[in-house]
C-alpha cells in the first residue's frame, strides 16, 4: 500500500464511519479502484483507521461520559445484543453475505429507508430531556435494530439512527446516541479484528498505519460535527438519494468487473 492510498482510504474512513451511507462499501469500492495490494495488509490498516475514527467520537463526548454512570449502563445494555449475535453468527454473515450483491441491495434498501425516516422524523420531538434517561428496555431494542447493521451495506448509523427515532429520540439525539454506541461496538468488533490480523503489522508499516489513523481521526471529527449540523437542517433525504445512486453504481461496477470479496 502507497502513502497516498493509505492518505485516500483514510480521508474516506473518516468521512463515512458515522454517516448513514455505509462505510464498508465505501472502502469495498475504494480497494478495488485504488487496485491495493497486499490484502492482509489493507486489512489490518482499515482497523487501524476506524479505530482513529472511533476516538474522534470519544474526544469530541468525552464530557458525556463523566455526567453520570446512566450512560454506560445504556450503552452496555444496548451493544449487548451486537456484542451476542456478532460473536455467534459472525463466520456465518461473514461466508453467505460479504458479497457486491448484498451491499448493493442493501445501500438502495437503506436509502429507501432514511426517505422514509426522513418523512416521519420531520417534526418528531423527543420524549426525552437527553439520551441518558432514555428507557432500559429503550436501549435493548436500539440494539436489536443495531443488528441489522451485520449486514454489509446497510451501516451501523442508518441502523441505530433509525432505531433512535423509533423509540423517542428526536433526530439530534438520535445521531449522537448513535455516535456514543459506535464506541464500544466497533472497538470490540475492531479490536477482535486487530487482535486477529496484528501479525501483519511491522515496523517498515507502523508510519502509514499511524498516519493513516491520525486522517481518519482529524476527518471524522469534521465529519461528526457536520453531519448534525446537515441533519438538523436538512434532514435524511439527502443521503437517501445518495445511498440509492451508490447502491446502483455499486452493482453496475461490480457486474461489469466481476468485483469479489
């Protein structure tokens, strides 16, 4: 991998960890047109970079987590079934579902969806003061709705976003409930990966690896702060277009390339 791949996958990382358009056929798409080699490698160097992307969140909440233990006793119950169902079936999605055909339809499904959502959460106001004193029972069921997030395409954001706004979360909380829950979801997820695929990093790596993360991190921090300012404005809809439009050129590419995965 050359330093401006890794410079191009991290800035794309960064962008798009925490939008609801799906990052992982993002950086599907972007390997294969940036043609990258050494795949155990770009493997690992994209945990790297969402871990850089996660800690953009930590920094820019970090005071959310020292109001009260309500948050992590919400957020603990709702990773809970993400944390259950990805340990037990991860092999499984990962053999039958990590195909173009899955992403594609899953980013044209999802972006129906966040029109929809768009519609309905339009004028919604929150049945609550903040996140923290959402509901137990509230959180468990985000996380169901998280699950669905396995599926490549469909993106971790879209997925507890829409179930944020299902039980009460006006679209602001619903976002940042989102961020706040990408957390400890994709550090296990990442972390798992990581610990699995460390033997590929090695000294002559460690700098793009570093560099690459600091991106990721710099960028997401951007990208948080103005996807709420987008949402609040505009809404979903917009990325709904977007998703759909990606969804088809995503399939389009891969039929007339026979793109694997």
């Amino acid at each position: 991998m050359t330093l401006l791949q890794s410079v191009i996958l991290s800035i794309i990382e960064g962008l798009t960890e925490f939008l609801p358009v799906s990052s992982t056929g993002h950086m599907i798409l972007a390997d294969s047109l940036l043609k990258v080699q050494d795949a155990e490698f770009a493997k690992t160097f994209e945990i790297v970079i969402q871990l850089g992307a996660i800690l953009a969140v930590f920094a820019l909440y970090i005071k959310r987590f020292f109001v009260s233990l309500d948050i992590y006793i919400k957020l603990g119950v709702a990773f809970l079934p993400t944390g259950i169902i990805g340990f037990l079936a991860y092999k499984t999605i990962k053999h039958y579902l990590f195909n173009p055909y899955v992403v594609s339809g899953s980013l044209v499904a999802g972006g129906i969806l966040l029109l929809v959502l768009d519609r309905w959460s339009g004028r919604k106001r929150s049945v609550y003061v903040n996140t923290e004193n959402m509901s137990i029972s509230g959180a468990f069921k985000i996380g169901l709705i998280q699950c669905l997030s396995m599926i490549p395409g469909v993106s971790r954001s879209a997925a507890t976003i829409l179930g944020g706004v299902s039980q009460g979360f006006d679209r602001k909380q619903a976002a940042e409930f989102s961020f706040l829950l990408a957390i400890p979801t994709m550090f296990a997820a990442s972390g798992y990966e990581l610990f699995k695929s460390h033997s590929s990093i090695h000294h002559d790596n460690l700098t793009i690896l570093l560099v690459g993360a600091a991106i990721a991190f710099l960028v997401a921090i951007f990208a948080v702060k103005g996807f709420i300012a987008f949402l609040s404005k505009y809404g979903f809809k917009h990325f709904g277009y977007y998703r759909i439009g990606l969804g088809i050129l995503f399939l389009v590419y891969a039929l007339s390339t026979g793109l694997k995965f």
